[in-house]
C-alpha cells in the first residue's frame, strides 16, 4: 500500500495533536474541525477499507472508541 498521509501522521513526519494512541491504533484531532471535539481514530496496520482490517486492529478500534468519546465529553461538553 502506498505511503498516505495517515501514515506520515503515526510516523511522526507530520504534527498531530495526539489524544490517545497504543500498539494499534492512533487518536488525534482534525485540523479542520466540523465540531468541537472532532477526533479521528485510526488503525497503525494499513488497510484500504474497514472490511480490510485485522482482527487485532478492529478489536483495538471498538477498545478504544468509548474511552476516546469519555474524554472528547469530558472535555468538551459536548453531548
């Protein structure tokens, strides 16, 4: 798979606000917000669609999901 701007992102080469990340997966805000809050959470594995993931990857998503939008409230406000 060709380099993407996502992964210049996880390796560093690009600045991200950083709001959570482990072996699987990173969580950072968007630049260009459409709300207050506005995260994206990615996969470190590459893959071209959600059906393309690994198992570990997917898990790690639906893991980290929940604990992410606590704190985006927690933080924000926002409901």
């Amino acid at each position: 798979m060709p380099d993407t701007i996502f992964q210049r992102i996880i390796d560093g080469e690009i600045p991200a606000r950083r709001v959570y990340e482990d072996d699987l997966v990173l969580a950072f805000l968007d630049v260009n917000p459409l709300a207050p809050g506005h995260v994206l959470l990615i996969p470190k594995r590459p893959a071209e669609t959600l059906d393309g993931l690994d198992e570990a990857s997917a898990a790690a998503i639906g893991r980290a999901l929940p604990r992410i939008c606590r704190g985006i409230v927690a933080a924000t406000g926002t409901q």
